[in-house]
C-alpha cells in the first residue's frame, strides 16, 4: 500500500520536493504570499512551535472565546463532527500547525483515509512530523492558493487562520475547488461584535496584531456565495466557528 506522502503526492497539481518527513513547495522562501503582522511573524519561529498545543494555542484560544468558548479538545471534537468524516475520506487540515487537528482527522478516516496537514511554517511542521502518525501526511505550501488538484478532498478544516491570510476570500475560493460535491468546510477565524465600543477596540486589535476582524455572519455569506448550504454558525467572545456543505 502506498504511503501516505505518496498518496498524497498524487493529488497535487506539481510536482514537490521531499524532505524532512513532508512535501515541501515553497523551497527556500520563508513563507508563501506576503507578511500580514506580528502574530503571523510568531508562526515562522523556532520557540513557538514547542509549546503551541499545549500552552499558546489553548491560551490565545480561551482569551479570544472567553469562559464559555469550547477548549481546544473541543475544538477538535466539533471540528471532526461537523466535517463528517468517515473512514476512507481525504480531509485537508489548511495551516495545520503542529498538527493537533490533522492527527485527529487521520484517527478519524483511518487507514483507508487521508489527513493532510498543510502549513507554511518549516518550524511547525518539523514538529507536528515527529508526532504524525502513518493516516497522515503534510505539505508545505501556500495557504490561500491551494496545490492540490480541483474536487480531491472530502473537507477543509481552517482553524484560528483565515483572518491572518493577506487574501482570505481567495482562499475561500481554493477550499471550494478542493472540495468533491457534497465536501464540507469547518472555519474558526475572528467575528466582531456589533456593539460600537467593542467594534472598535477589537478592530484596532486586530490592525496592531495584523488579523482581520470579520463582522458577525460575514464568513457565513462569503461561504454561500461560493455555492455552501447547510450552513451553521457558533459565536464564542471574538470568534465564530463556521461549517457548510458544497452542494
């Protein structure tokens, strides 16, 4: 049986390099497309990704969701239910840090399945390497121009990264020609609240952090102009948790 790196070598539209347990497209640059603030700076650097799951993630998630947003475990609970993923599917984990979500996803489809984790971070994914396991593979590639050829995966899983991405809606466009017919999308990324002084406040923190700070149900549209039905929407503090079916 082909390895997962091999399989997933077959669902792209160029050919990439091989090395240090993932697919590589970006080569020698740092990172795909340009720079967008601080906190994506932070994604790019050696520390972070030693303690990204266990401390920084968990932490910047509960500041942003506030008490009653879901843990991360929660996260990922609500995240693999609402892509309904059954064994034997291909489910694409975009900007996968070190891979708490892709692992869970390859757990999920099993040995029939593929979890594919991309990012653009060496660092991240050098780490999420040492604790894959053989139900996934990783890609190093641009985020919001997705590599992989049209219709290939059953669903994209986006956490806590589209509002950092210089073209967000571009990428909305890439997850829909990824997607087979029927596929879904899960998103967590910023939501604005509508009450005037927090617009604002949360609205100057995303300019100095560099993130974009979605309106409430602004994703959910983009999602349907795209062709998405069943759509659902969570709000927690600063975020929304976003899913749709491609019909």
């Amino acid at each position: 049986m082909a390895t997962a790196l091999e399989r997933l070598e077959k669902l792209l539209a160029e050919p990439a390099e091989t090395g240090d347990g993932f697919l590589d497209l970006l080569g020698a640059a740092s990172q795909a497309g340009p720079p967008t603030g601080l906190t994506q700076r932070l994604m790019r650097t050696t520390l972070l990704p030693q303690v990204y799951e266990r401390y920084w993630r968990p932490a910047l998630g509960r500041a942003l969701k506030g008490p009653f947003g879901p843990s991360m475990a929660g996260e990922v609970r609500l995240a693999t239910d609402l892509l309904h993923l059954e064994p034997g599917d291909t489910v694409l984990d975009v900007a996968c840090g070190t891979g708490r979500f892709t692992r869970a996803f390859g757990a999920a489809v099993g040995p029939d399945g593929l979890a594919i984790g991309l990012d653009g971070a060496r660092s991240m994914l050098t780490k999420a390497v040492a604790e894959s396991s053989s139900d996934v593979a990783y890609l190093r590639a641009d985020a919001v121009h997705l590599p992989l050829e049209e219709s290939t995966v059953d669903g994209v899983c986006c956490f806590a990264a589209l509002h950092m991405f210089a073209e967000p809606e571009t990428a909305l466009d890439s997850f829909a020609r990824v997607l087979k017919p029927g596929g879904r999308v899960v998103l967590l990324t910023s939501a604005r609240r509508g009450w005037q002084p927090a617009r604002v406040a949360e609205s100057v923190g995303g300019i100095l952090s560099g993130q974009r700070m979605f309106d409430r149900g602004e994703v959910a549209a983009s999602l349907r102009a795209r062709g998405f039905s069943d759509i659902t929407e969570r709000y927690a503090g600063v975020t929304q948790i976003v899913a749709g079916r491609l019909t």
